[in-house]
C-alpha cells in the first residue's frame, strides 16, 4: 500500500480550536476520576446474574459458561453480532468500489509459499480444535474464525496472489453465519417456546452447527474486509 | 486492594485516554486508533469486573460481552480503514476496472 496524505486540518495546531486540548484533556481528566472513583464505590459482588448463569448451565447444552451465555442465554447479542460483520463486510467491499477485484499484488516468495504449505493445515487442525473445544472450555466460532481468517489472509501475504477460493465459496460462507442462526432462532419459534430457545435436548447439536456455519462466516468477512482495507 | 481493582482503574485510564485521542487527534487514523485505544480499555474494564467476584469462577456475562465486542471493533476498524483510504485518494475520476487503481 502506499502511503498517502491524510485529510484532516482540525489537529492541535489549528490556532482558532486550540483552547479545546486543553478542555478535552480536562474533560478526560474528570471523566477519568469520576469513573475510577464509581468502580470503586461499586457495592462487593452479589448479585443473582452470575449464580443464576451458572445454575442454568446444565440446560444450555454446553459445558463451558462463556459459551452458553454467548450462544444460548444472550443469542440476541450474538446474532446482531454476526449480522454487524456481514454488514460491514458487504460495506467495505461496496465502498471499495470496482478495483477491489484487482488489488496490488506483492512479488511471490517461494519460501513463505513452502511454509505457508507447512502452516496451513496446522491453522485448520487449530481452528476445528478450537471450534469443538468451545463446548466446555475457552473457545468457540470467533477464536475458529479468527485463526481461519488468518490463514486466508496469511495466504496473501505468502503467495501474493488472492485466496484460491472461488467467489461463489467466499459468499456462501459469508452469508451461512447469519443465515443458519437466523433459520435455526426462528426454527425454535416455530417448533418450542420461542425465538432462538433451544430445546434442551438438542441445543448442544445446535450451538455446534452455529458455530460452524459463524466460524466460517467470521473467517470469510475477516478476508473481505483485509481484501477492502488492501485494496483501496 | 485487589489486582481486579488495578486492572479495572487501568481499563478506564485507556478508556478515557481513547476518548481524549478521538476527539482532539485531527488525522482519521489516528482517531480510528484512539478508538481501539479506548475499546480495549472497556473490555479491560469489563474482564476486570467479572474477576471482582470471589468464586474461583469469573463472571462469565461480562466475557461474553467483550467477545461479542472484539468482533465488532475488528469489524468496524476494517470499515473505517476503508472509508479513511477513500477519503485519502487523490481527486478525480474513480479508477476503471482495468486500471490497477493508484
């Protein structure tokens, strides 16, 4: 990427705003006390929330706490979460524009190909490792995701030329995040109590067929955007 | 006074230390980086309040949120790093397709 200027005139040396560095570092300054002084006149820990997590647990499915609470207990959060990354996916790529097709390719490194060839396979062993490990320890579809998504943008930076995955492939996994949360939120609607209540019975299946359709989600949209911020 | 307590004070100082860079930083990069600055510091905030609990289990809502909140920073980055790239290219007419942009 080149570097370019950066627009932007406001800074601190713009004379008619400069009495504003010193207000807004007075005002950080305040907000800096009056927070730390309210973190510590926060009442001991007591409340229900987390016995109440923890007593639910064995209902959700899973094992793991974070996983339950993140996949079960607040499905909502996880949800706009996955929709928030399609839509900044798809975003990114339209404010791209056209040239995103053809970004600036680096010199190919035989080298970091050969060691890419080594890399890659352990990347995926990992990432399934982590994607099933979610059930009942730290992990899940983001750490999945992120460590897939490396691998791709790795690929990159290795080969100099784009992920060998066809365009149609890189859609579908965009898409099958959102899409298999939403059928499967709305599925329980239809079928049990409501909107996105798994049956206890099947809600570890679930969770797991989620997480695999948001591991690949989150893997292809990381790519897009790397694609978009490379591009422009 | 406990660690939680130092990580929790600290989680606010980057906090509040982001807010100061985003509004008085006038460069977009910069403000896109005192905006990490200041989202890490809340999820340091958040992790740190899930360990004030005396459980050996930490809180696990508050970790839910910040790993809900790490992907939507990442996300948001990625989207403001594109529009501060449009916003930085030269005036004229849009690049063509056969043109490799730049």
């Amino acid at each position: 990427m080149t570097p370019m200027p950066l627009p932007g005139t406001a800074g601190p040396t713009d004379p008619g705003v400069r009495f504003l560095t010193p207000l807004a570092a007075a005002g950080s300054l305040l907000l800096f006390g009056i927070m730390a002084a309210a973190f510590r006149a926060l009442p001991p820990p007591g409340g229900t929330l987390p016995r109440s997590v923890l007593e639910a647990v064995p209902l959700s499915g899973v094992v793991n706490p974070v996983t339950a609470v993140v996949l079960n207990f607040r499905g909502y959060d996880t949800i706009i979460e996955i929709a928030v990354l399609l839509l900044t996916a798809v975003g990114a790529r339209a404010a791209a524009g056209s040239n995103a097709a053809a970004p600036p390719t680096p010199k190919p490194e035989p080298m970091l190909a050969a060691f890419y060839r080594l890399l890659a396979p352990v990347i995926v062993v990992v990432a399934g490792y982590l994607l099933w490990v979610g059930k009942h320890a730290p992990g899940g579809a983001f750490q999945a995701g992120a460590m897939l998504g490396a691998a791709s943008i790795l690929w990159r930076f290795c080969s100099g030329s784009p992920p060998p995955a066809d365009r149609r492939r890189q859609e579908l996994a965009l898409y099958l995040g959102t899409v298999l949360f939403c059928t499967i939120g709305v599925g329980a609607q239809l079928a049990a109590p409501g909107f996105l209540q798994y049956p206890p019975d099947w809600a570890g299946w679930l969770i797991l067929l989620i997480e695999t359709g948001c591991t690949l989600s989150i893997a292809a949209a990381l790519t897009v955007l790397f694609t978009a911020c490379w591009s422009t | 006074m406990q660690p939680s307590d130092l990580y929790g004070t600290a989680g606010i100082a980057l906090f509040t230390l982001g807010l100061y860079g985003a509004t008085r930083l006038g460069q977009p990069m910069r403000q896109v980086l005192s905006f990490n600055v200041a989202s890490t510091g809340a999820s340091m905030f958040l992790i740190a309040i899930a360990h004030r609990a005396a459980s050996p289990l930490p809180d696990p809502v508050p970790h839910a949120m910040v790993l809900t909140g790490i992907v939507v920073a990442v996300s948001a980055t990625a989207l403001a790093l594109v529009l501060i790239n449009i916003l930085g290219r030269p005036p004229g007419p849009p690049p063509t397709p056969n043109d490799h942009g730049h």
